[in-house]
C-alpha cells in the first residue's frame, strides 16, 4: 500500500481545488429544476472549472466521457449525461473532480428535482448525515476503521442499504490513491492515520437492499432491485487535532 503524506504547499493546492469543486457543486444546484438536463449540467460544471484555471478530473479518466458523473433515482455512481429532461420528484446524484496545478478533488452530492416524497428527502439526508458521523472524532492515531463502521452503523440503523462494490478512496496527484475506504467493516480494523492524508469520504446508500449491478456502459452502478440511491461525498485532510473538510 503506497499512502501519500501531503506536505503544506500540496494541501494549499488541493484546499483550492476542493474550493472550486465546492462552487461548481452549488452552480449545478442552483440549476436543477423539472425540465432540466444532465447533459445541460456537465457544461455548467465543465465551463466552470475551465474558468478557474483548472481540469476537471473525470473527463476522459479511463475514457469516461463527461466532467460530472449524474446519477438518476436508482442508479448509484456513474451515471452517464442525457438529454433526457429530468421529472418533478426524481433525484439525481452528481459526482465531481477538479485538478489544480496537478492535485485532485472529488466531492458529490444527490438532490432533489423540485418537490420529492419524504422517503426520497429522507434517504438523502440520511447519507449526508451519515458522511458527518463517519468522520467525527477522528485525526491522526485514529484507525480507518472508525469511518467505515460508523457510515455502515448510522445508514443500516436507518433500514438503508450500505453498497459494498464501491468504496472512498485516497486523492492527490491521483483521483484513486491507497487506502481504500469502505462504508462498511469494524471499528477497530484498518490502517493507523496520519496527519497529512487526503481522503476521499463517500457513503452510498439505498432504499432497499444494498445489491447492484453494472449497466451495459460499462460505467453505470444501478439498484438490483429499482429503488433509489443517494451519495455523499467530501475530500477531507487528516490533521493532528482533526479533520478539515476541503470541499466544503
């Protein structure tokens, strides 16, 4: 396992591209409404972090071909941009990276499309809160572990799924790096951290059962059995007292 350790100037490096991530999360909210598209969406986010100086990181990783990933009602992760207008009670997650001067971000957030049943505002709430709860208390000495049981601890509680294909991850001067971070395991499991890690935080949640399945894309991560997903997202830094959120 190769974990980086980032020095002062690369933390003031990713702070700014976690800041220019954060803005262009808020643009897109700002513009989600019934009649929109995902397609409309990803040339928001795209013409944004191009303005800033910066590139976004899922554009052409591994040939995927959009700036944000938009995920609709059951799908997980990876959903591909469409010209299909969204519905009045769908949600769309929306999943981002931004490189500046070389350094990674990666933050997501699913939202509403106008008004949505409680169930739905529920479940997303649900998994925002449950990215809060993982990482509470935690700094350098803690275990990775921690994160992991309390993400898994709070959802499945709540009756949500915890989806165990994918998992958070370390970023830097790479979108993926070493430790993986799963939403799920024992509370005593995992590496020691250390102040300077950069982590990628990412509970993903379902209504139902947490089983998935790939798309014909290759990319999309969909609900086995069809009922909605959400996902929250944040890069965090790893500090000898506690942990600072970049990309909020």
């Amino acid at each position: 396992m190769n974990v980086t350790i980032k020095n002062k100037d690369e933390i003031e490096k990713m702070r700014i591209a976690g800041k220019i991530l954060k803005d262009a999360l808020a643009l897109i909210e700002q513009s989600i409404y019934p009649g929109q598209t995902s397609l409309h969406l990803n040339d928001l986010a795209y013409n944004y972090i191009i303005k800033q100086g910066a590139t976004p990181s899922f554009l052409n990783y591994e040939g995927f071909p959009y700036t944000i990933c938009a995920s609709v009602n059951d799908q997980v992760v990876h959903g591909f941009c469409t010209d299909i207008p969204l519905k009045e009670g769908d949600i769309i997650s929306i999943d981002c990276g931004v490189i500046y001067k070389g350094y990674h971000s990666d933050a997501a957030r699913t939202f509403p499309v106008g008004n949505v049943t409680v169930e739905k505002s529920n479940l997303i709430q649900a998994t925002k809160d449950s990215f809060f709860a993982g990482i509470e208390g935690i700094k350098a000495g803690s275990r990775l572990g921690h994160i992991s049981h309390r993400i898994q601890q709070y959802l499945e509680e709540r009756g949500y799924g915890v989806v165990r294909e994918l998992t958070g991850h370390g970023v830097g001067t790479k979108l993926h790096e070493d430790p993986l971070v799963p939403n799920y395991g024992n509370y005593n499991s995992g590496i020691v951290l250390q102040a300077g890690m950069t982590l990628a935080i990412e509970p993903m949640s379902t209504m139902g059962k947490r089983y998935v399945f790939l798309e014909d894309n290759d990319w999309t991560v969909t609900t086995e059995d069809g009922l909605p997903s959400a996902h929250y997202e944040n890069t965090i830094l790893i500090k000898e007292d506690g942990v600072e959120i970049l990309t909020l």
